[in-house]
C-alpha cells in the first residue's frame, strides 16, 4: 500500500498526496469523526461480536497511519498530528495583531497574557514593543494621523512587516505639520474629521484609556469624565464643536 500524505486546502478540506501526486481530497468533518471514532481514547474497538480486540485495533492504527503518511508513529503522535491539523496554531503576529486595543495601540494587558500562556515567545515581546515604539515615532514626526492611528493599521503593518512600514511609513515626508498637536486645532481638518467627529473619537479614546486605568469605572462614568478632559485639554475643540452641533 503507498503511503500517502495530507495538506491543508480550502477551508474543511485535506488534499492527499502520493509523493507530488494529488490522488484526491479527504472532508475535514471525515478526518475529525474518523479520528475521534478510531483514536480519541485508548480503549480497544469492539469486535462484531461486541468482545474488545487488541489486534483490532492495532489494524486500524496501522491502517490509519499508512493512509495520512505516519507509518510507525505511535497512537499520541497520530492523536496530536490530527489535532494540530484541525485547530492549526496561530502565526505569533496574528496572536499579536489580536492584542492591539480600539485605540490602534496594544493592550499591555493582552500581551502580557500571550506571554504568561507561553503562546508567544519573549522575543515576539519584545518586537511587539519595538514595532509599537516605531509607530509613536512616525506619529509624533507627522507621519501617522490620529485617525490612521486608532485603525490599527499602523501597528499591524509594523507587527508583520518591518521593512514594508519603513518603506510606507517611515520614509514618506510628514502628513501634518510636526510644530504643532495633531488633530487638535479645533477643526479636524488635519484628520479629515468635523470638529463633531474629532471630539467624540478622542472622548471615546479617553473613555477606554480610564476603563483600562480603573477597572471599577463604568462606562457611562468613565465617558463624563473623559468629555470634561477632553474640552479643558481642547478648548478651541469644543467650541468648534458646540458650533458644529448647533448648525446640524
């Protein structure tokens, strides 16, 4: 019998091989009930006649084994390949690129978990870090606007592709002029923002950065208190914003 071997395809797929041969597909559904019948405990399978048979299921380990191309591997080998093949790991840039909060940045909190979980490695940490660091760079230069920020965007790119964001970000000449606070003129021009839109998404931003500060602040709380920051922060803000509304 030729030992054949499986590679993930489309989505509830698993296209098997003779060598470089595709010889045909198995359902993913297929593979978890086959395995979950046949390898999800290590009792013997019953015979026809109800008696449990250890060379039965010895046959139908082997059987197994020769079909996905993992002749010889023992019964938990076989268990965590098939597992590992319907709940593949997560790449660390896509656990990290969870991590990052409503505000475009990364949520300490969730990356601390990754990295007390074991899921992420010290070292991805430590880039996730650095690529945040790199981001405040570029915005503190002009290059990122608060509205580029609080998408996230910025931070992913630099999460998965360093040299892409040096390229894209980095090196292009400033977007808004560095002598001065972005987005907080009092017009929103600079974002591409109403002065109304300006001033509800820093509210909002100030909002969960004190959620995150106190956890016993509520919602409707933390929200007072980040429009009053916010309008003493911006005084020309708010009254561009107060103008706006009454013109609506």
């Amino acid at each position: 019998m030729a030992i054949l071997s499986l590679k993930c395809s489309a989505e509830g797929k698993h296209e098997a091989y003779d060598g470089d041969r595709k010889v045909g597909e198995i359902e993913n559904d297929y593979l978890g009930d086959y395995a979950a019948q046949h390898f999800a405990h290590d009792e013997k399978l019953p015979t026809a006649d109800g008696r449990l048979s250890m060379e039965n299921n010895r046959q139908w380990v082997e059987t197994f084994a020769l079909e996905v191309g993992a002749e010889g591997r023992s019964l938990e080998e076989i268990r965590g390949l098939v597992n590992l093949a319907l709940h593949p790991l997560k790449a660390e840039v896509t656990l990290l690129a969870e991590a990052i909060g409503a505000d475009g940045k990364l949520d300490n909190r969730r990356l601390d978990a990754l990295d007390d979980s074991g899921k992420i490695s010290r070292s991805a940490w430590r880039r996730a870090k650095d690529a945040e660091q790199r981001v405040q760079n570029a915005f503190q230069r002009g290059q990122i606007t608060p509205a580029m920020m609080a998408t996230g965007a910025p931070l992913r790119l630099a999460l998965a592709d360093g040299p892409a964001f040096k390229a894209l970000i980095e090196d292009r000449p400033p977007l808004v002029r560095t002598n001065s606070v972005v987005g907080l003129g009092g017009s929103g021009a600079e974002t591409g923002e109403s002065p109304r839109q300006l001033f509800s998404r820093l509210v909002e931003e100030k909002k969960q950065q004190l959620m995150q500060t106190d956890a016993r602040l509520g919602e409707l709380e933390a929200h007072r208190k980040a429009g009053a920051l916010v309008a003493k922060e911006n005084p020309d803000l708010l009254k561009n914003y107060r103008a706006d509304a009454k013109s609506a």
